[in-house]
C-alpha cells in the first residue's frame, strides 16, 4: 500500500485485508448483532463499505431495512444515541424522509457486539428503507433546491429540540471536532513549506472556529449533508447518515454541503435560495464561510489517516498532496477550489 499510514493497534490485522475480506468480518458481525433487533434476516447485500458499512437487509417476511456497523467511527455510546434519538424525532415531529431507527427487542435504538478482527466493540443500528438513488454529482437544481429545504428544516427543528437520558451529541467547536489531531510530520510524510501549509491551515480554522461559537448559538447539525447521503424518490428527497451529527452552527452545514459543489455556482445558489425559502440565512462574511468549506477538506484528510477501510488507505499520499494544492490556493486567495492545476487522481 506504499506510503499509507501505518496501522494501529488491535487493528492492524483487518487493515491489512482486502476489501471483500473486510467485509465478510462485517457480514459475520452485522448477523451476530441483528439477533438483538426484531428481524428475521432473509439476505445481507453491501451497501457501503467506507467510512462505516452498511447492508440492506432482506427479512424473511418480504420487508427492507438497512443496517449500519460503525467501524471507523469513534463516537461514544452516548453520541450514537443522541445521533438516533434525533433521527426518530424527525420522523415524528417533521415532513422530513428519513432512516428512522429501528429499536432492539430490549428497546434499545442500538446494539453493541464485539468485533475480533477489530478488538472492540461496535455498534449497530438498524434503520427504514428508504427508496431511491443518491443524488450524486451535479443534480438538477430543483433537487439542489430541496437539500437546502431540508437542511433548513432540519436547522428548525434543531433549535428547540435536545437529546434525554444522558445521550449527548459532540461539540464541533474546534478543528478535529473533539478527535486527536493526527496531522503530524509523521502520519503526512510532510515537511517545510508543505507542512507549513497544513499546520497553518489547523490554525487558521481553530481561531476562526472558536470566534464563531462565541458569537453564534450552538444547535444540532447534520454535519454532513453532501449529495451521497441524500436519495430522491417520486419527486421527494430523503436525508440519512446523521453519524457525524454534533453540536455545531448552522453555518457549518452551509460550508460542507457547498463544499462538494465547487466550483459549481448554480448548485450553490440553488442551496441557499431553497434554505431562504423556509428560514433566514445565518449572518456571515464570505472571508468566515470559505475558511470553513477549506477546513473540511483538512478535517476529511484528519480522518482518513486512522481509516481501517483498504480502498480509502490507498488514496492517502494522492489526497495528502492534492491537501497541500487546494489549502495553499485558499491562504494564498482566499477561495476555496477544486478545479486546480496539479492535482493527482484518486481513484
């Protein structure tokens, strides 16, 4: 895997798999924990294997459900039941489509089984069908319309509403949102002007960040709302994949969702007119909002370096570098872009 981060741990065996190896350990751990939930398992299909894997579940009594193992994430117990009890809130209290969670015959909304392969527990959560496909790149803008209608409402929704019984959703509040900050010498095989980059960059975005949560009213976000965690359906959107859910600013979802867009203006404003339709922008200045679509690729370059996942170790150097291109054009500009000379494939 040539100049991947090493691995760590009790982790290093599975990170050594293949993908297809991988997900066999997750199949074998997804069956074990569906023994908790009220559901009779006809077949497991692959979703996503990413930064967490996901299945469809066929029961035996004809029905879809999906069902989600987090292995890479590092969330407590207590931030997952937050994330689920919002979800089931929105099912109940909006018009919003969502995965709404499944509970555990124990009426639990999660369940936690021991992974060998990884060395601890995960856990996993079962979830509604939703039909439909992702919007992927470069929707229609009437679709780019209806994100930001949903992201509006979602917002709405998060005002008022906080999660009971000791659940907790994260701060998002500081550059690696409450995860160690891995963007050493070390694990980015960098140094002199390259590092300098980076290392400015995590500076820039703490100092940026810390004023704008003095300033703002912290609420629940999604965190993020791209193109791939959205389907569409006979004219209706439907959001899922509310694992990186916290305590953020609305702002902060605006950022990342336009982050996937550029340089695609029209998809952008379409976004904003659809979030304007249902409540008022938050206030920000433009030098604020693109140092947080920037830091989003610092904070995915910060998680992708303790990926457990084959596919996403493999594109490390290549992301690292082009890191490097796109955050020097954005100190050097002041804009964020990824339509950049010198920028290397990932895939």
């Amino acid at each position: 895997m040539g100049d991947t981060v090493a691995p760590v741990g009790d982790e290093s065996a599975f990170v050594a798999l293949s993908k297809r190896a991988q997900v066999s350990r997750m199949r074998s751990v997804a069956l074990e924990a569906l023994r908790s939930f009220p559901v009779s398992v006809a077949r497991l299909t692959l979703l996503e294997h990413g930064f967490n894997t996901t299945f469809r579940i066929d029961t035996t009594k004809g029905e879809k459900l999906a069902t989600r193992i987090n292995v890479n994430s590092r969330r407590s117990q207590a931030n997952i039941a937050a994330e689920l009890q919002w979800i089931d809130a929105l099912a109940r209290d909006t018009d919003l489509v969502v995965a709404a969670p499944l509970r555990t015959t124990a009426g639990e909304l999660i369940a936690s089984v021991h992974s060998p392969d990884l060395g601890r527990d995960v856990s996993i959560a079962v979830f509604s069908w939703l039909n439909g496909r992702d919007l992927g790149e470069a929707p229609a803008l009437e679709k780019s319309r209806a994100v930001g209608v949903a992201m509006a409402k979602l917002h709405d929704h998060a005002a008022t509403w906080r999660p009971t019984n000791g659940a907790e959703l994260s701060l998002l509040d500081d550059p690696f949102w409450t995860f160690p900050d891995r963007l050493s010498p070390e694990n980015l095989r960098l140094d002199g002007s390259d590092l300098a980059v980076i290392r400015t960059m995590v500076d820039h975005a703490a100092s940026t960040m810390k004023r704008l949560f003095a300033a703002g009213s912290p609420q629940p976000i999604h965190a993020d709302l791209h193109n791939w965690n959205m389907k569409w359906y006979r004219g209706r959107l439907s959001v899922f994949d509310f694992d990186d859910s916290g305590i953020g600013l609305p702002i902060q979802d605006l950022a990342i969702a336009t982050y996937y867009h550029r340089p695609e203006h029209e998809q952008v404003d379409a976004l904003f007119e659809g979030y304007q339709s249902v409540r008022s922008l938050p206030e920000f200045s433009s030098e604020d909002f693109e140092t947080l679509v920037a830091h989003r690729n610092m904070l995915l370059l910060n998680d992708l370096l303790v990926t457990t996942n084959a596919e996403h170790r493999a594109i490390i150097p290549n992301f690292t570098r082009n890191t490097v291109v796109k955050l020097r054009s954005f100190l050097d500009t002041g804009v964020y872009r990824h339509d950049l000379d010198g920028l290397l494939p990932l895939g």
